[in-house]
C-alpha cells in the first residue's frame, strides 16, 4: 500500500514539474530573449536619463547662454519745444527778427534703446550695426547681473554687423562659433536673446531656407544673404546668437518679418559674420567689391532654369565703363557658370578690388566677354 501511494505522489510531482516546464517553454516563445533583454536595458536607459533629464535644448543654451549679453545704448538728443515744421517758425530770419530763440531747449534728451550680442573672443562682443548706430554710450550687460561700458571697435552698415570692446577685465565666457556652411534645411535652430532685458530668452526652430536674398525682402541697402528660420526672433532679440543642437552659434539673429508674412525670422550666417568682424578688428572698415549694377533672377517657366539679368547699371561704375548693359544676361563670372545672382555677387566679392575680373554675357544672340575691375561701394555712392 506505501509501495502505491509513493507511487501517485511521485505521479503527481512529476505532472506537476512537466507542468511547469511547458509553461516555461511558452513564456520563452512567447517572451523572446531579445524583448526581455532589451525591456530590462531600455528600464537601466530610462533610470540614466531620469537622472539627467535634460533636452538638447537645455544643454544648447547651458553651454552658450552666459556668453550672451544685454545692449543697452544712448543718444543724447538737443531738441527743440515747437516743431521745426510749424509755420511760425518756418523762416529762420523770422524767428531772428522777433527774438524768438527761446523756443530751443539746450538740454540733452536721452534716447535709450535695446539689443542683444554675444562674446565671441576675449572682451569682444558681436552685434548688429543698427542697434549701435548713433550711440553715443554703450553699455554691455552680463548674466550674472554686472554691467560695463563698451566701446565701438567698426560697424558695417551694408552687412549690420558691429564689434564692441568691453571696458574690464575677463575672465568672459566665449561662445563657440559653428560652421553655417554645413548647416542644412530642416536642422534646429535656437534663438537666444535678451529682448526687453529678459535674459537667456530661448526659442526653437527649424532651418527653413538658406541664402535667402534680402532684396525679395523689399531691402535694398543691405549686403546679406540670409539664414531663414521659424524660430521667434522677438524685438531685443536682435544681435543675438542662432545656435545649432550643439550651442554653437551659427548666425546672428538680424531681421524680423512684420504683417503680411509675419513669422518670418532671418539670421546673419556665422561664417560672413566672422569675416566681417575680422575686417573690422583690424581695419576699422570693411571692403565691399562691387562693378555697379543690380541683378534679376529670371525662371524659365518651360525649362525651369534661371537667368541672371541687369536690371540696372550705376552712371560712371565700373560696369558703365566696362560696356555692361541693361538686360545682358550673365553666364560666367571668372571661372564660375553663374546659376543665381548670388553667384556673381560672390565672384566679385571674392575678387577684391585690386584686379580685373572677366565676365562671359550674352546680348541679343552675341556672346561678349568684358573685363571689369570691381570697386568698394562707397565710391559707387559717391
């Protein structure tokens, strides 16, 4: 009878191991290795970044924000109690005649206004030209609440780029410049500034287009060809630093798009920026080659290829002298077939002012090819 009963229990134990055996067997088909693994690496993954739970963002603007500084400028103004165009006061003799000088007021108004800038080197802060122009007193503010007087070192008005000088002694966080040849459409863009004096302001965008020519802007006394973006450039924000995933600074926020197309923000490339500031450190100035005449990029509906055009030629420019006319269509600048107005300015500007460069056009159905040597704008305005 022992003999029998020792024998179901046995039974018993085994059915109930086969049991759970088979279960194991099918939580195994069921539950892959892989799954289990990867749920228990993707738990360790989660605990990380629980611990640091910072977006790139957070990590852009940690790296990058104490380099950008507050602009605070001034403008003594004399300014007078009746308006220069009031009728009584039309005539100067007039007013002489009847002792009426007590209308000016000798007294200095201040005109204060505000932008952004970031420190690019050591005490040497980048901005843009208009929110300095006219300053008489610049003051530069730092985030940790210090603020110091700067002096300009250049501005270029044709780019709206300055350089300022900071009255003081570093140590200076120094933001790190990118490369904004190797940005590319679709990339994150950060705009940093202190608009209003409200610090380390971030918003975030996208790259939307590249090059874009500040003429179909309705701009025509800038030299810029500019960075697009939907990152929210607010007013103060301008001179601030755009900066890609990394917090590196890839241009220089610079215009806002109001009304009709508002929305639209644009951004000064680093690259140009650099170059500019450069020029400005060590000449003071900067020099822009140009031969005179504007350009028209013109679609072909049918073949969808562009052709560039003179639209107009400055009287007694370089390109006037050189025979350039309305509507003669530019093909190649030096060596470079020219796809895009761009493309000439830059061949230009890249050959200086110092030598002659050749330019293939064709007028009519004549191909001509003309030499001119470039020259800086200011004689152009002159």
């Amino acid at each position: 009878m022992n003999k029998k009963i020792i024998k179901k229990s046995e039974l018993k134990n085994y059915k109930n191991n086969k049991f759970i055996l088979s279960s194991l067997i099918a939580l195994i088909i069921l539950y892959p290795t892989n799954i289990i693994s990867r749920s228990l690496t993707n738990t360790k993954l989660n605990e990380i970044n629980n611990d640091s739970n910072k977006s790139f963002i957070t990590k852009a603007v940690e790296k990058t924000g104490s380099s950008v500084v507050t602009i605070d400028t001034q403008k003594y103004v004399k300014r007078r109690k009746f308006p220069r165009n009031s009728q009584l006061f039309l005539d100067p003799y007039f007013e002489r005649f009847f002792g009426l000088d007590l209308p000016y007021d000798d007294q200095p108004r201040i005109e204060q206004s505000q932008g952004s800038g970031f420190i690019f080197a050591d005490g040497l802060v980048m901005t843009n030209s208009h929110v300095v122009n006219g300053s008489d007193k610049v003051i530069v503010g730092l985030t940790n609440g210090k603020k110091l007087n700067a002096k300009l070192i250049g501005q270029d008005f044709f780019t709206d780029l300055a350089v300022l000088k900071i009255e003081g002694k570093g140590p200076w966080p120094i933001a790190q410049l990118g490369d904004s040849t190797k940005i590319k459409v679709g990339d994150w863009a950060i705009a940093v500034g202190n608009p209003f004096g409200l610090e380390n302001t971030v918003t975030l965008g996208i790259i939307s287009n590249l090059n874009r020519n500040v003429t179909k802007l309705g701009i025509y006394d800038k030299k810029l060809e500019l960075i697009q973006t939907d990152a929210a450039i607010n007013p103060g924000n301008s001179g601030g630093p755009l900066l890609n995933m990394y917090g590196e600074v890839i241009g220089i926020n610079t215009l806002i798009r109001s009304g009709p197309g508002a929305g639209l923000s644009f951004a000064i490339p680093i690259n140009k920026a650099k170059e500019i500031a450069y020029q400005l450190i060590n000449n003071g100035r900067v020099i822009h080659p140009m031969i005179g005449i504007s350009l028209i990029d013109e679609r072909n509906a049918e073949t969808n290829n562009i052709s560039v055009i003179v639209g107009s030629v400055v009287p007694n420019s370089p390109a006037e002298k050189s025979g350039l006319m309305i509507n003669d269509i530019i093909l190649k600048v030096g060596n470079k077939d020219i796809e895009s107005a761009s493309d000439v300015i830059s061949q230009i500007s890249k050959n200086g002012i110092n030598k002659k460069i050749n330019i293939l056009l064709k007028r009519k159905n004549t191909f001509l090819r003309v030499k001119v040597q470039p020259t800086d704008i200011s004689n152009l305005q002159k």
